[in-house]
C-alpha cells in the first residue's frame, strides 16, 4: 500500500487563509495523472504555521477530492507527542490510510526518547504509521538501529528517509526486513535508493510532474533501469531546483509561475528572490511548463 510515488502537497494561501479552491484542483491535477498517494500537512505543506482547524480542513479535502483514487498519508508530526497523538486520531477518524510524521523537532529527544514518540502515536491508532527521518529540520538523525525498533510495534510500517546518507538507508533496510517500507524523503536520490531497495518517493518535485515521477518510479521498481536513469537525469535539475531555497518555497514559486495557485507564504518563509526566481524560471521553461 505504501509503495510507489506520493506527492508533499503544497498547501495554496490566499489572503492569508487557505485557498480551498486551488487545494481541490491540485488534488484533482494529481489524481488524474494517476499519482499513487497524496501527503498532505508535512513540510512541505507547510504544516508548522497551519492551526488545527487549516489542518483538518486541508486533510478534508484531500480525503474528499481523493475519493479513494489515490491514496491519503496525512502529515500529522508535531513536536509534542500528545499533540502528534491528537492529529493522528483526527486524520485516522477522517478516512486517512496512513499517517506521516516528522520526528520531534527543537526538543532533541534521545533516541529511546522518539521510540518513546512514535509507540505513543502508534498506538493511539490503527492505521499504518510512517516515520520521517530528516535530521536537517529536526537537528536529529535517528539510528537505523532506533528505526528497527519502531519498526517492530505492528503499525509503524515505514520509513520516508531524508538523511541523506545512501550508508543510513541501507542499514535500515538491513535491520527492518522487507516488511518495513522505505521511501525516498530527497528527490534527487529516489533513484539511487530504489536501487538499494526503497519502494519508491513521497517527492516535493511530482507538484510540478507528477505523471513522469510516477513513470520513473514505476521504471525501477521494474527494473527498467536505462529508462528510470533517462527519466532521473530528466527531471534532474527540476529536483535540484526545488531546493534553490528552503523547501517550499521554490515549489510554491513555481507553482505560481505555471499558474495553479499564488505563491503566498507564511512568515518566517519568505517569497522566492528575484534571483532564485530567474533561476527557476529557465528550468521551468527547459522542462516545457511555461
């Protein structure tokens, strides 16, 4: 259920409030390419500056437009527990099949300490459980060895892994067996980590080119391996132009550049330079969205 390409949603602003409106047309861009699962509220979607309410509304409708033809990994990470705990239960209520959560940021728990998180929201709930290792945003990189002990409370089924490190993921493959899922958390790097057995991405790029993420994705899994390394040097500099500034801010730039949205962004983000934007822009144009 967790293979394949999943989307990190953009969450669309306007005049300060969530525009509802641009969010139900992403969502539907998204399901008719035939995108695999949907992620709403994670970093991405700017999770961190959306109240509870703009939380459930945003995973409401995804759920909604959804309507099943996709899969829903709702975003539910905070960095207090019994606030994760609280988010989860909402999205598990709300039809979710999964939930995804970053691990605790600021606080710089142990590494029993996040076991400790993640058995908690686990067991709040009875849908399937993904953990986010992304030590650049959190100021921690959770030991694969932690990884292997999650991975043993029956629902904490997966893994979306930004560390970085081809080392890490491999080791946590390793430990957790083929039961435990591993998706790539760093586009750039799907593919390599496909190779060494992840099932594929939860990817800011497939915003912009969610069909020819899919077919990458799908490539490999199949072990197309020429065609998924065409596709990867494709979209390539679309990937590393998502991180020309602080995710998301190039993905809601270019979101607004090809007309689905405004590029509105809550502080302490700021908009696109006007140097990043030039930057952008040609690669935008280079892969054929402008």
């Amino acid at each position: 259920m967790l293979e394949g390409t999943h989307t990190a949603l953009v969450t669309p602003f306007k005049g300060g409030k969530v525009d509802e409106d641009a969010l139900r047309r992403l969502v539907r861009e998204q399901v008719e390419a035939g995108i695999d699962g949907l992620v709403p509220c994670g970093s991405t979607g700017e999770s961190a500056t959306l109240d509870h309410g703009e939380h459930e509304t945003v995973i409401g409708i995804t759920l909604e437009e959804a309507a099943g033809r996709a899969k829903v990994i709702a975003g539910t990470g905070s960095n207090s527990t019994s606030e994760a705990v609280a988010l989860t239960r909402f999205a598990a209520a709300a039809g979710a099949d999964a939930a995804l959560l970053i691990s605790p940021y600021y606080n710089k728990p142990t590494q029993e300490g996040h076991v400790r998180h993640y058995t908690a929201v686990a067991e709040a709930v009875d849908i399937p459980i993904i953990v986010y290792n992304i030590p650049g945003r959190t100021g921690v990189n959770m030991a694969p060895e932690t990884i292997a002990e999650m991975a043993r409370v029956p629902n904490i089924a997966g893994l979306k892994e930004a560390s970085g490190s081809l080392d890490h993921a491999m080791r946590v493959m390793q430990l957790c067996g083929d039961e435990f899922t591993v998706l790539s958390g760093d586009d750039p790097l799907t593919l390599p980590l496909m190779a060494v057995g992840a099932r594929g991405v939860i990817a800011v790029t497939a915003n912009l080119r969610p069909a020819r993420m899919k077919e990458m994705v799908e490539a490999a899994a199949a072990g197309r391996a020429e065609e998924a390394l065409a596709i990867h040097r494709e979209l390539l500099p679309l990937m590393q132009a998502m991180t020309l500034e602080t995710n998301p801010i190039p993905a809601k730039a270019a979101m607004a550049m090809t007309g689905r949205m405004t590029d509105e962004i809550r502080l302490p983000l700021t908009p696109m330079t006007e140097e990043g934007r030039k930057q952008l822009g040609r690669v935008l144009a280079e892969q054929g969205l402008l």
